[in-house]
C-alpha cells in the first residue's frame, strides 16, 4: 500500500505539508496523489472514529446485526433488493455474503425499541425478504482494526539511554 | 562508610545526568523525547507466546547458553537474511538483552590494562563495562569526521595493548551507520592492527538509506569479530531482556563460562517469545520501521525549520541536534527545555563530555508527540 494511504489510515488529519516532509515528497505531488485517491475513490471519505458506547445521547447507541433471507429476482439478482434495503438510514452497512443466508446488514437506532420497529415494519415486510434473524450487539471491543478502549496511559519511563 | 562502595564503583556515572533523570521522572505529563526504546509495545503474536508458554508450564531453567530451538532460529535468520553462518551448537549464546552479551565480551577479553578503542559519541556503557572489566577505555572522538570513524581515526587510536574495538552501527546517540565500502575500509585497518571487533549491531534492522551490513559478513572479518544483536529494538521487545552474541566458539566458550555463573540463563518466557518473534514479527518490523522512517524525514524537516543543525541520521530512532546556537550547554539547555515547555530529551554530555553542545532527540514517540514537542521546542528556542 502506498505509504501516503498508511498515514492517512492512521490519522486522516495528517496535512499534504505534514506528510511531505514525512516521505520527504513535494507537497504539490502529496495533494495530487491524494486528491487522485478521492477521485478514484481509494480514499472515500474521512472521518473520526467515535466510541458511541461513551456517549449518552447518541442517536445510533443500539446496535444490531440482521441477516436477512432473500430471493433474488430476474436479471438483477440481489442488486435491486439490497439497494431498496440499504437506501434506509437506519442500515449503516450492507453485506451480500455466502452461506446460510444472503445479506448481512448493520442496523443502528437509539434503541432496542427502533432498531426492533425497523425489523418488523420496514424490512420484514418488504415482498422479497423471505426472513430475518436479528442478533443485538452487546460490547464492542474492536472496530475497524481500532481497539475501542481508553487511551492507555504511557508504561515507559520517560527517559533512558 | 564510602571504603565499603569500591573505588571502581565510585569512579563511575556522571552524576549531574542522573539527577536530570530524577527531574524527568518526579514530573508529570512532559513530552518526553529522551526514551531510548520504541514506543510500539511488543505485537501481540510474539506476547501471546510468551503468554501461551506460561500456560502451557515453561517455567524452568534452559541450557546456559539458551533453548536450542532458538539458537537454532537464530542461526536460519542469520543465513537466510545475511548469509551468515554461526553454528547454532558452539558459536551463538543467548544473553539477556546485547547489554549483557557486552559486558560478556569485553570480561571475557580483557586482561588487566589492556585497551579497548570506543568512538564517541557513543553508547553510555561502553566505557564503564571496559573499566570494570579491567581494561582502559581509549575514546575516539569522531566528531569532526559527520560521527564516522575513519580508517585513520581507529589508527591514531591504536597503542600497544590495544586489543578491541567496539563499533556501534547504526549508532545511539547519532543514528550514524556504514555502507558496505565504509566499512571495508574500516575492517582493513581492525584486521591490519590484528583488534578483535565488538559489533554492536542492535539497531541493524532500523536502516533506512541503505541495506544493512553485518561486519562479520566481511571477507576475513568473521573470526575477528563478536556480532552482538538483540530483539529489544527491531521487535519492541526491551523488557523482555533477549539478545544474542555470536562469535568463534572459542570466545562463546568463554562468554558462556561468565554467563553461566552470573545469570545462569535468559528467562525461559523472554526466549519462547523471541522465537516466535523470528517466526511471525519480519511483517510488524517492516511496518515499524517505515513509521520510523516517517518520523525520521519530519523531524529533521522541523529541526531544520527551526533552526537547529542535525546530520541525517541514516538509522536507529534518534537525532543528535546540536544546540550550539543557543549558547546553553546541553545540560542547561536540557533543563531549561523541561522547565519551560516539559519536554525531555537528553543532554549530549551524556555521551560524552566533549559533546556538550548537543542533545539527543528520539522520534520513538508518537507523531501527534513529536509534532506537539517540536512546536514546543521552537517556541523554547525563540
């Protein structure tokens, strides 16, 4: 992976000025490069990673994975179904994996209550979905490669040879 | 009282750095740029062996030279990645950390007066190891030659009874290495002046311009030479205390019969990790090694910026920065820079007292931390 990708992996609010002299590149190119990304849409948005566990107002602090059983339709397969699914807000991520069943979505809602209305007005009801089995998440210990924990507090001493 | 401590004993460590140290470690949230080790702590495949060998009962002692398995790796690592060839049985002795692997070398060598040859600005214990060990430190100062030693340097340092030299590449403090034709050159004059070579090769796997070479890989230097290596730096393994020493079986003879006696052998724990550490960890070094590099370009681009002179350091994780321009000695500078703005580095009078007007800065420390240090650095200085 292009080392520009790595930081920007590691901190999105890295500057074009910052990681030139990090790669020791002119911060023209770095801006190009990145802006080239973008375009291709390597790099899709940016964005802080949050622990919405810590907060208490949150409008997505219920989380739930839902797998759905669909049947696929002429021509189109599962395309036009699972846009019809994931086009709701409430779907943060929308997967069409193999196995026992056919999509694997994310659901999030302020509460057990919404995320459980979203299921059985919205979804379930929809003509293709032959069924859904819903697991709400309990604890998030890692997400997206980042361990969701508090910053832990330094263990090396703060000088030495 | 003071005849019980010996007159060796009392003779070492300067002691105005010790207490700057204190001051560093009594104050609170100081950005600390004066750590020599990595920041990255162990990746979890090699501390989950360490863990996994607990579970399974591998508390025992090992072999005094160490668990063969790991020799052994040792041996394949070295062949496959230098093509260089220490048989796992007779001429590799695992040692707690290089540390203990030096003073091994320089007790199994020295003969009371003999002398050792130690550049400058070099690691901390070098000297002292010789001097307790009987031996008299002969210091090279390399500051005019960039840090480098030079072929003439090491023959204008040699006397009759000198009998060792140590290199240290890349070097702690300077980040300074050798390519392949420096050293060459180097070897020549060592083998000319028939110097055994203690090559202290820690940070090897953190060069960043060029391939690293190890000096015993050089025609005719391997039988001159004591390779000391270690897993604390390339793998972030410090605490684990594991390192290696490889040499004719002659010398790990003799280092062994010291070991034997006064560390009997590496924690059994610490040597089940760093096999694994051979076994998965090249990928997290080549990563470490790359965000080094990374922080290595920033923070000369902001010394630069700032107006603080520094060569490139061609490896390790350490810039040695001259602060000449401030008219502060490195001490002062040192504490005043702590005071001020809580950033910790080290005074270069560390490393030697002719190197007064430097200090060493390591970027093994987060970027976010060295952006903030360097920020703070700068308003210091103006």
């Amino acid at each position: 992976m292009d080392e520009i990708l790595e930081v920007l992996e590691k901190d999105a609010r890295a500057t074009p000025e910052e990681i030139a002299k990090m790669l020791k590149k002119k911060t023209q190119g770095i801006k190009e490069a990145i802006k080239k990304y973008e375009k291709d849409g390597v790099i899709l948005k940016y964005k802080a990673v949050i622990n919405k566990e810590l907060i208490k107002d949150a409008d997505a602090s219920v989380r739930a994975l839902i797998e759905v059983n669909i049947t696929p339709q002429k021509d189109v397969g599962f395309d036009k179904i699972a846009e019809r699914i994931y086009s709701f807000p409430e779907v943060a991520s929308c997967y069409l994996i193999s196995g026992t069943y056919d999509l694997l979505l994310i659901v999030e809602g302020k509460d057990l209550h919404t995320v459980a209305r979203f299921v059985a007005e919205k979804l379930a009801p929809l003509e293709n979905v032959k069924g859904t089995t819903t697991h709400f998440l309990l604890k998030k210990y890692k997400e997206d490669g980042v361990i969701l924990k508090h910053r832990e507090e330094n263990k090396r001493i703060a000088i030495s040879y | 009282m003071k005849d019980i401590i010996s007159k060796k004993v009392q003779d070492m460590q300067p002691s105005g750095i010790r207490q700057f140290f204190d001051l560093v470690l009594g104050m609170k949230e100081v950005i600390s740029l004066g750590v020599g080790e990595p920041d990255f702590v162990t990746p979890w495949q090699i501390r989950e062996a360490g863990i996994f060998s607990l579970e399974e009962g591998f508390t025992s002692y090992t072999s005094n030279k160490g668990l063969y398995k790991l020799r052994l790796s040792i041996s394949r690592y070295l062949k496959n990645r230098y093509g260089l060839e220490y048989c796992p049985d007779e001429e590799i002795l695992i040692t707690v950390g290089a540390s203990e692997g030096l003073d091994l070398a320089l007790r199994a060598i020295i003969n009371p007066g003999d002398k050792i040859l130690i550049p400058t600005p070099g690691y901390v214990s070098y000297g002292p190891l010789t001097e307790l060990a009987g031996g008299i430190p002969i210091y090279i100062n390399t500051r005019d030659s960039g840090f480098k030693l030079t072929p003439k340097l090491i023959a204008e340092g040699v006397e009759k009874k000198t009998k060792a030299i140590i290199l240290n590449y890349p070097n702690n403090p300077t980040g300074v290495s050798y390519t392949k034709k420096e050293l060459e050159e180097l070897k020549k004059v060592i083998l000319k002046h028939k110097l055994l070579c203690i090559s202290d090769e820690i940070y090897g796997d953190l060069t960043y311009d060029f391939e690293h070479t190890p000096f015993p890989t050089l025609s005719g230097a391997k039988e001159h030479t004591i390779y000391l290596n270690g897993f604390s730096k390339a793998y972030a393994m410090t605490g684990w205390r594991v390192g290696f020493a490889c040499a004719t079986k002659e010398i790990i003879a003799a280092m062994t019969k010291i070991h034997q006696y006064t560390i009997m052998c590496v924690p059994i724990t610490s040597q089940m990790a760093a096999c694994e550490a051979l076994v998965s960890g090249r990928k997290s070094v080549e990563e470490m090694k790359r965000e080094y590099k990374r922080r290595r370009e920033f923070v000369l681009e902001r010394l630069n910026a700032i107006g603080l002179e520094c060569r490139k350091p061609q490896g390790a994780f350490y810039a040695f920065v001259s602060v000449k321009n401030t008219k502060l000695k490195s001490l002062e500078f040192a504490k005043e820079l702590l005071k001020e703005q809580k950033v910790a580095v080290v005074p270069g009078v560390a490393f030697g007292s002719e190197f007064n007007d430097y200090i060493r800065i390591s970027y093994a420390s987060s970027m976010e931390n060295l952006k903030e240090a360097l920020s703070r650095i700068e308003i210091f200085i103006k």
